[in-house]
C-alpha cells in the first residue's frame, strides 16, 4: 500500500522527467488560446464578421500585459505560440484559396493587383526612410498595409525580426486604417464612377483585412462581393513571395555572421503547397470552414502572445512618425489602385 502511494507521489516527476518540454509549455499554450477563444466569442457574439480576431486577440493580450504581472511559468508556451504555432497558421491559410479563384481575376486583374501591391510596398519603404521610422516598424507597416493586414504583419516580422511593440503598432495602423477604409469605400464607389466588378477589385486589391474587405465589397452587391474577396485572396498569395524577398534580402545584405542567423521562412513553402492541395482536390464545404476557424484561432492565439510580450509605454514612445507612415501607405494604396482600376479599364 504505502509503496503504491510512493508510485502514485512519483508519477508527475516522472511526467515531468519525461515529457518536459510539454508540461512547461502548458500554462502558456493555456493563456493564449484562452484570449484566442475569447476573441472568437466576441466576434461570434457581436454578430460584427469585420471584428477580426487576430486584432482582438492582441488587445486582450496587451490589457493582460499591461494591467497584470504575467506569470514566468507561461512565458515558454507564450514563446511556442509567438514561433511555432504562428506559422502552422500560415501554412493552413493556404487551404482558404485555390488557384483557379485566382485565376478567375485575368491577367489584367492580376497585373493590377500585383502592381498596386508592390508599388505600395516599394512606397511605404521608401517614405518610412524619409521620415525617420526605424527599417523593421517601416516594413512592417508595408507589409500589413500592402498585403493582409495582422496575418501580413505577424508573417513579415518571422523575418524583419522587429520589436513586439513595432508589431503591435504596425498591427494598429493596419487596423485604423483599414477600418477607415471599410467604412469610407462604399460612400465613394458612386462619385468615382465605379461599377461593381470594378468597386470589388478596388476594395479587394487596396483594403488592408480580409474581414474589412468582404464587409466593404458586399455593400457594393454580390458581383462586387466576390471579386472583392477574390482579388483580396490573390494578395494573399503574393504573401508567399513578399516574405521570401524579404528573407532572401536579409540575407545578400547581412555580413557572415548576420547570414548564418538570418531565418529562411520555410513554412511559406507550406502555404504554398496547401494551396495546390486545395487546387487539386475538393475538400468539403464543412471541413473547409473548420479549418477556417482553426486557422483564426491559430494565428490568434499568436498575436495572443505578441500582446502579452508588448509594453504600451514602449509602444507610445515609438511616437507620431509611424502613424503618419501608416496613414500615407492608406491613402497611397487607394490611389494607386484606383488609378490601375483605370489604367487596366476596370
């Protein structure tokens, strides 16, 4: 009896012997999808589908930071959730497009959207440097703006290597901003002469989230909806090469040392074969929105922990400069794309 009581004492060291690793992620792991299933509940209770999670879930994260002492023991699970779980996120966000979808734009939709996308990154880059903006807040602020918004901002930063507090302002820019456009968009579609499949590529090809766009597209009716949500998609594919010219940068601009560390983003090869696998086979409808809410509650549960590591004092000294950056990119990106609506006749 008492040896049995000895064996059963015994069991947690054991676990813990064994399994380490596991039992000193957990109480992090439990942090981050807790404020990622609260994001989701709200969202879901709110009925407001433009309330993105991610961006939820960063404020949440901020507030637990910023009014609480986060305890030492989740700092291994917030740091699992920050790397490792960010980019299974992206890898399964490529099962959200197919390549016909993105082919369905043309070849004119698609030089439109891949201009505007690129000129506005060039843009925003070359303005950050005019103005003072540190590099990694600068191509943060390009990326988010440019390509999708948070999932942008989270995915550049595996390579930009920036500050928490350059990603969660960059995170707010994109998330102003964008807003601002979610609202405006459909306000302007009429003055600016615009008819629905053009309205929808101008919305898809220039609105910073996903969720902000389909919001603003469909008020411009279904044929809108969808070619806003398809050239939206098609900005997300372009993730893939954006990150990987970012890396490959890093890397032909760094000496020796800083080469051998700079990090490789391998997993966007993932997203890229997630896609084709979505293009190949049909995956049903209802497992194709499981893996939806995975996804979101995965890449929330990132921004989780970029919130539990950001500190507001840090974020506020950053100053007024980037949001002049962030306000630039926003009203560039309109134009320019407006103006490739008309260039390509849209």
């Amino acid at each position: 009896m008492k040896q049995s009581q000895q064996i059963a004492e015994q069991r947690p060291a054991l676990l813990f012997t064994y399994f380490p690793s596991a039992v000193q992620l957990l109480p992090g792991l439990l942090l981050t999808a807790a404020i990622a299933t609260a994001a989701l509940a709200i969202r879901s209770l709110t009925g407001w589908t433009a309330l993105s999670p991610l961006i939820l879930s960063i404020v949440i994260g901020m507030l637990i930071r910023n009014a609480f002492s986060v305890p030492a023991a989740t700092e291994p699970g917030i740091g699992f959730s920050l790397k490792k779980i960010l980019r299974f996120g992206i890898v399964l966000l490529g099962l959200q497009v197919t390549a016909p979808q993105i082919l369905s734009l043309g070849g004119a939709g698609l030089a439109m959207v891949a201009l505007t996308l690129a000129t506005t990154f060039v843009a925003i880059r070359i303005a950050g440097r005019m103005m003072g903006v540190e590099r990694e807040l600068t191509d943060l602020i390009a990326a988010g703006t440019s390509v999708c918004g948070a999932s942008a901002v989270i995915a550049a930063n595996t390579v930009v290597r920036g500050k928490q507090e350059h990603v969660a302002y960059a995170v707010a820019c994109v998330t102003l901003f964008g807003s601002l456009s979610m609202l405006a968009y459909p306000l302007l579609a009429a003055p600016l002469g615009l008819d629905a499949r053009g309205y929808g590529l101008w919305t898809g090809a220039t609105i910073h989230e996903v969720a902000q766009v389909v919001a603003a597209a469909f008020q411009g009716g279904d044929v809108a909806g969808q070619f806003g949500t398809i050239s939206k998609l098609a900005r997300v594919v372009m993730l893939a090469p954006l990150i990987m010219t970012l890396a490959l940068a890093a890397r032909s601009g760094a000496d020796n040392t800083a080469k051998a560390s700079a990090p490789m983003p391998w997993f966007v090869l993932g997203f890229i074969g997630m896609m084709l696998l979505n293009s190949a086979v049909t995956i049903p409808a209802d497992i194709t929105r499981t893996f939806v809410t995975l996804t979101s509650f995965l890449l929330s549960m990132a921004l989780a922990a970029m919130g539990l590591h950001t500190d507001i004092r840090k974020l506020r000294a950053e100053g007024w400069r980037p949001l002049a950056l962030g306000a630039f990119g926003w009203l560039f990106i309109a134009a320019f794309g407006y103006a490739m609506l008309k260039l390509f006749a849209f």
